[in-house]
C-alpha cells in the first residue's frame, strides 16, 4: 500500500475547501467570545449555551415558516436576533453590576448560565434531538475537480470573508470599534474623556451573543440541533480563541482556519486518528507560542 | 344512638373488609420494573418500548391477566448514565419489590444491572442494548436479550452483503464500543463468506460528530466499492444529512445498520438519501402479514404514530412474560426462568424463539434499500431481504467460548 494513496491534488483542495467551510462556523462564534473577552474581560463559558439557543430557535422559526420556501433565511435573520436580546438582558441584568469583579468569579458566573440555559432549552424544546432540511437552493452539491462539494458549503464558504471583512470594518473603522478598543486597554481613562463606557460593553456583549447566534443559525441545517452541542463548541472555541491571542478578532479567525484545516486534512491523512489531529495543533502553538499566535489584548 | 353505633360497627367492617380485599389485590399483581433513558435523544427508541410494553400488557390484563393477576409495569428514568440506572434498579427491587426487571438502551447500564439482577435472582430482561457481551461473555441464568445484538448485525449484514458484488471495502465508524464492535464483527464475518474482499482502512470519528462531510469527501478520494458505517443512534441522522448533500450515496453505495429504520429516517423526512443499505428488525410495513398490520393498527390508534423497531422489543418482551408464567403453571422466578428457556412467541414479524443456551432471542433481520414511496413523507426500504434468525445468531460455541474465558 502506498503512502497516503489519497493525497492527489483535487482531493487535497475539497478537503481544505471543506475545511475552510467548517472553519467559517468556528470563526464567527469565536469572534463573539473573543470581543467579549476582550472588551468587557468576561469569559463567557454561556457562549456555547447561546448558539445552541440560536440553532434551536432557527428551528422552530424555520418550521413555523415551512410552507414557503423562505423559512430558513426569516429564522437566519430572526434567531439572531433573538439571541441577542437574550444576550441584551443578562448584560443589562447581571453582568453591568460585575464588572469589578475577579475573572474567576465572571467564570463560575457564566458557568452558572450554561446550566441554566441547558435546563431552558430542555423546557422550552424537549430532550429530544431535531433536524432541519438545508434551504431549496443549496441542496445537492457542485461537482469540483471531480469531486462532489456541498453546496451549502460553498455557501458557508463565501460567508466567512465577509463576516471577516466587516467586523474588520466594524472593529477599525467605526466609532464604536475605536472606543471599544480603547476601552479593552484602559476602561476607566476612556471614562474619563467623557465616553458613556457602559453603552458600549453593553453594545459589544450583544454583538458578540448576536455573533453566537449567527452560528447557531448556520449550523442548524447541517448537524443535528441536540443537547449537549453547547458543550463541544464551547471548548473548541476557547481553544481557537486561546491559539489566536485572548481578544484578538483575526487571532480567532487564524484559530479557526488552523482549527478547521487541521480537522480536515488529519481525516484524509490519517482517517484512523482523525479526531487528534486539531488539538494537536493546539499543543503545538502553545508550546512555541504561549500567548496565541497574534498579539493578546490582555 | 344504638342503631348508628351499629351502623358504624358495620361501616368500620365494611371497609375493613375492603382494604384487606384491595391489598389482597395489590399483592396479586405481577410487577415490571422498567429502567430506561426516557430524557435525552435515546428517548426516540425507548418509548417506542415502553408504549408497546403498555399495549400488550393492556391486552393481556383485559384478557384476564396471568392467572388472574394484573400485569403491571413501573418506570424509572436512567438519563443515560449507569449510577442513576443501577441505583434505579436497586430501588425497584428493594422497595417496590419487582418480579422482574426490563431496559435499557445503554450497554453499560445493561451491564451492571445484569450483574445485580444476578446477584438477586431477579429476571431481566434487555430491551434495545446492543453489547453482545450480554448474552455472550457475561450471560447468565437471569438475564435474556429481546433484540439484536453487535454479533447478529454482523452475521446479518456480512450474508447479505456477500450476495452484493462489492470487494473493496472502506470501514467508518464511531470511536466508541458499539461502533467497533459492528465494524469487526460485520468484517470478521463478511471475510468468512467472501474470503476476496479487501479493507481499503477505516475511519473513527467521536460520538455526536456535528459534521461528516470531510470524512465522506476523504472515503470519496478512496475510491472504495462499498462502505460499512458503524455508527449508532442518533449520530445516523447527521451522517444521512452529510451523504445526501455530497450524493455519497450515489456515488458509493454504502451499509449502515437501522439505515432503513424508520427511527432513523423520520427527522430527515424526504430528504433523507436514497440508495442506503441498511439492516432492521422490524418495518410497519413489512413483513406484510396480517398480524404485522393489525398490530401497527392498534399502535398507531394507541399512540397515534407509527411503532419502530422499539415496539417489537417491547411487544415481544410482554408477550415472554405472559407465556412463560403460562408454561410454567404459577409465579414462580426459577419455573418462569426455566419455562421462557426455548420459548415460541407470537409477534409482529412471526414467531419468534428464546434460545434456550444463550438467552437470546432468535430475531430475523430485514435488509433492504432506502426509496421514496408514493404518499408517504419518510423513505422505505425496498427490495428486502429477510436474513433468517438461524443465519444471523452467533454459534453457540462461540458463546461457550466466550463464556469461558
């Protein structure tokens, strides 16, 4: 038996295709986390609680609105949003009235929150697990280079540059971006030029949960919608946010590609072992770069 | 004044006489304590038992029970976990003081209780658990499998896919005992009939893996004749969603037991992929057979859905109950141990047998297609074939073997 007979070139591209498709989830709820994480300094270990919300919730949008075609894009535009106002209340409720607290105790916080949300989404949509049809237009696949690529991967695919393209925006070139930067540096010198910083954490946490959401959203037609998909996102996230520097946007975007790739191609390489191959990249970064690849906002 | 202090003399006999009447009742029933996972996504099978269990019991009960005592079943919710099942089981011997214990989908709990019910000379009797070790390795006099176990998928699917002209062959499934198990067991057999076939490799993946596309585009570049997936439970339906939307399952045709089931392909409705091979113990519609149609008859009116596979086991288990305390002549644990060793039932599928040596119970295996039927909103299978239960159960010495070690 030769070496690796299924590296040839075409299989090699879908497989990193599919990669970078599966990357383009992990970096959109990644950077949630990670503008929380940097701005407001919360580790919100409920950030996977909320994308299991969002896919939940696209769910049952999606159903409500089975009879026409559309169904899925209403629930991806609404179940965001839904999960930011969830996002908008635990701000607004609870976390305002922490920020002078130790990181540890923002942790047991939010650990709390995923219990809670766990118990919410066993209420609201039962114990069992549900399923989702991808929309109409994306159904099937594209043939590339021989090789069949799901088409609402390529869709996913062409979504991660753009959500990269505007938080770049966002983070750089609006006023909001600038202050928030600013306040991840130095909140209490921000204050005190005359800037309400308040709003502005409480305009990031719902970002970053709108983030969460999105990601649910996404996901939702292509996996099972269960519980327990809080828990497997949550870690592989933190470990894209941790390789790419805490609080860094295009660290979590670095994250996820690695992530993703490394996910892929372990399986065509060595299908046996397939599962390994992320988390070693994880201990290889860490242990040449401690502090992530890009520079930590803390 | 007198005459109320007789009417309360009376009164106070009255009911006396009621309680001792209603507790001599209570103690002629005959109880069932059924632990299971009825939370979490396990809850999709185990209903299907526990709603059929209640319907045969129902049945027995209006036809006059078990020498006139009730047949009576409890429940107990194991979330999946072996402390809270075991602990669970405990519970319902200790206080509830249980005849005879039933459940569960998860191997591990099957296990442990297995051993407990051994311990106290309880009857278990195993609903959906597919460890062959149950039955194999770490059988015994108390304990008895109603379904289909990882060494009969594998005899089953390696007959059937013998007749199919693949040779080479790609193995995938979960990381985890129940997809190893499927996997070698289905191989070593297959290797046996078709000593030609080639394994091209295999590929693990975790337990609740959300998204098998990479894996299917990676057993594309392979080039395989047919692939064997080994993966259970709900982690099918993810794998069916990846395979449709690839077309996997028209470019390599692929096996996955329960593929066919309707438990399976009922979240993924139409588009579920055609062309999956895949084995069950049990279709609605098929065997089309009277007493097949009468009993979906009377699920789908009970419960208004249509019975998986789960409801034979459920189905079968009751009916074992009634007819070994039948056979044995009175309530009795070792007469009804003895008289369930080698007994016939009737059941949805036909009748069906208690093997005697190993306590399993001798199952057929439906192996079929999937395809869209006309009016109906979940894929069937098509072009079934039956494995008989003979061709599919392990050899009993193989069982001693195991047994000995």
């Amino acid at each position: 038996m030769e070496l690796f007979p299924s590296l040839s070139f075409s299989v090699l591209c879908i497989q990193i295709l599919v990669g970078l498709s599966k990357a383009t989830i992990l970096f959109i709820v990644a950077s949630g986390l990670t503008l929380i994480l940097g701005v407001l300094r919360i580790p919100n270990l409920a950030h996977g609680s909320l994308y299991m919300i969002g896919a939940f919730t696209t769910y049952s949008i999606a159903t409500a609105f089975s009879q026409s075609n559309l169904g899925f894009w209403v629930a991806l535009l609404l179940a965001p949003l839904v999960v930011a106002l969830i996002g908008l209340i635990m701000e607004q409720g609870l976390f305002r009235f922490l920020y002078k607290r130790d990181h540890l105790m923002m942790l047991l916080f939010t650990f709390s929150f995923t219990l809670v949300f766990a118990d919410l989404v066993k209420l609201v949509w039962g114990s069992d697990y549900r399923s989702l049809a991808v929309p109409k237009i994306f159904q099937g696949s594209y043939l590339l280079l021989g090789m069949p690529f799901p088409r609402y991967n390529l869709f996913l695919l062409l979504l991660g540059p753009l959500f990269a393209a505007g938080l770049w925006y966002l983070t750089n070139r609006t006023l909001l971006g600038k202050i928030s930067r600013a306040a991840a540096v130095d909140r209490e010198m921000v204050g005190a030029v005359g800037v309400n910083v308040n709003l502005v954490y409480a305009a990031v946490f719902v970002l970053g949960c709108y983030l969460a959401g999105i990601g649910g959203a996404l996901v939702a037609p292509t996996q099972n919608i269960s519980q327990g998909m809080d828990h497997s996102i949550i870690i592989e996230i933190f470990l894209i946010v941790i390789i790419g520097g805490l609080g860094n946007v295009w660290g979590a975007l670095l994250g996820a590609v690695i992530f993703g790739l490394t996910d892929a191609i372990g399986i065509l390489v060595a299908p046996q072992f397939g599962i390994v191959f992320p988390y070693l990249a994880v201990i290889t970064v860490l242990t040449f770069r401690p502090k992530g690849l890009l520079k930590s906002i803390w | 004044m007198k005459t109320s202090l007789r009417f309360f003399c009376f009164a106070a006999l009255v009911c006396c006489s009621l309680l001792t009447v209603s507790s001599a009742f209570a103690a002629k029933t005959i109880k069932v304590g059924i632990v299971d996972t009825y939370s979490g996504p396990a809850s999709t099978y185990t209903n299907d038992v526990r709603d059929a269990f209640a319907l045969a019991a129902g049945k027995i009960n209006a036809a006059g029970g078990i020498f006139g005592q009730q047949l009576e079943f409890i429940t107990r919710d194991s979330k999946f976990k072996v402390d809270l099942g075991l602990s669970a089981a405990k519970e319902l011997v200790m206080r509830e003081e249980v005849d005879i214990l039933m459940g569960t989908i998860n191997s591990s709990l099957a296990l442990a209780i297995s051993n407990f019910a051994k311990q106290e000379k309880i009857p278990f009797l195993v609903t959906f658990a597919k460890s062959a070790k149950i039955t194999g390795e770490k059988g015994h006099r108390y304990v008895f499998s109603m379904n289909e176990n990882t060494a009969m998928i594998g005899k089953a699917a390696a007959a059937g896919l013998a007749k199919k002209p693949y040779t080479r062959y790609w193995i995938a499934g979960d990381d985890y005992e129940y997809g190893h198990a499927v996997a070698d067991a289905v191989w070593e057999n297959l290797k046996q009939l078709k000593p030609e076939v080639k394994l091209l490799g295999k590929s693990w993946w975790k337990v609740g893996e959300p998204d098998f596309t990479p894996y299917i585009t990676a057993m594309l570049a392979e080039k395989p004749d047919a692939v064997i997936i080994a993966t259970g439970g709900r982690d099918c339906v993810p794998f069916l969603k990846a395979a449709q939307a690839t077309g996997f399952n028209t470019q390599v045709p692929f096996y996955m037991h329960t593929g066919t089931e309707v438990s399976t392909l009922k979240p993924l409705g139409l588009s579920a992929p055609e062309g999956v091979i895949g084995t069950a113990n049990y279709h609605s519609y098929y065997p089309d057979t009277v007493e097949n149609r009468a009993f979906v008859a009377e699920f789908e009116k009970a419960y208004g859905r249509t019975p998986a596979v789960g409801a034979l086991y459920g189905y079968i288990a009751a009916q074992f109950i009634s007819e070994a305390y039948a056979k044995a002549g009175e309530v009795d644990t070792e007469k009804f141990i003895d008289a369930l060793e080698g007994l016939s039932v009737d059941s949805p599928v036909g009748q069906v047998t208690m093997r005697a040596e190993d306590h399993q119970v001798m199952l057929p295996m439906f192996m079929g297609v999937t395809t869209k039927a006309a009016g109906k909103s979940v894929l069937v299978a098509r072009d079934i074939v039956t494995i008989s239960a003979t061709e599919a159960m392990p050899s009993l010495d193989a069982i001693r073997k195991a047994r000995q070690n």
